[in-house]
C-alpha cells in the first residue's frame, strides 16, 4: 500500500510561515498605534493641566510658547496616528488575504487525508474479504 503525500505540502508550510509573519506585522502596526495614541493621550493631559497663572510678560510667553509646542506635538501625533492606522488596516488587509490562503491550502490537504484514509480502508477491506473468500474456498474443498 503505498502513501502518497500531499502534493502541495511545501506550498502550505510556506503560505503558514507568511501567514505568522503576516500576524507579526499586524501586532508590531497595533502596537505602534496603541504606544502613539497613549502618546497622544499624555500630551493632552499635560497640556490641560498646564497653569495659566501668568504673572508676568516672560510667564506670560512661555506659556504661549509651551502651548503652541503642545498644539504642534498634538498635530504631529495625529498625522503619526493616521499613518499608523493606515499601516494597521494594510497589515489587517494582507493578514486576512495570508490567512484565507492558508485555510484553502488546509482544506486540501484535509481532503487528501480524507482520500488517502479511505484508500487505505478500501485496500485493507480488500484484503479482509480476500481472506475470507480464501478460507471459504479451504472450507468446502
């Protein structure tokens, strides 16, 4: 009896391997996007906790200065924050495509098992009723 193997196992151990690095990216784009948001958040915090107590004309200044650096950081973190959403939705997008590549190559080879396994119990019912066609003959000889 003879055992082949699944024609495109090289091909599915490659689509899995792409698939994992494909669910790496998306973690690292995740990730990213959270550490940029939290980022995002801890600005914000800090500027609506910053005194407007000015006393003077240099306080008065610095506060101004402090606040548009804040405005500026905040517009850099959200174009940032875009950015990574897009990487995220890319990364998300070409996940998905590894992972339905994955399941259809998965499905195949489930089907070849299933051939090969019930070749098998075709060929070993064959043998069976051989034997008993075998002893039956013994039988009335």
């Amino acid at each position: 009896m003879t055992r082949r193997s699944f024609s495109l196992a090289g091909l599915l151990r490659v689509r899995s391997i792409q698939e994992r690095a494909a669910a790496q990216e998306l973690s690292r784009a995740v990730i990213d996007a959270n550490q940029t948001a939290a980022r995002d958040r801890h600005v914000r915090a800090a500027l609506a906790a910053t005194d407007a107590d000015a006393v003077d004309v240099r306080a008065l200044a610095a506060l101004a200065a402090s606040r548009a650096a804040g405005r500026s950081m905040l517009t850099e973190l959200q174009a940032l924050n875009e950015l990574q959403q897009e990487a995220v939705r890319t990364a998300q997008t070409a996940h998905e495509s590894a992972r339905r590549e994955v399941r259809g190559l998965d499905r195949l080879a489930a089907a070849h098992r299933a051939r090969m396994r019930a070749e098998q119990l075709r060929l070993e019912q064959q043998e069976l009723d051989e034997i008993a066609l075998r002893r039956r003959a013994a039988e009335t000889a």
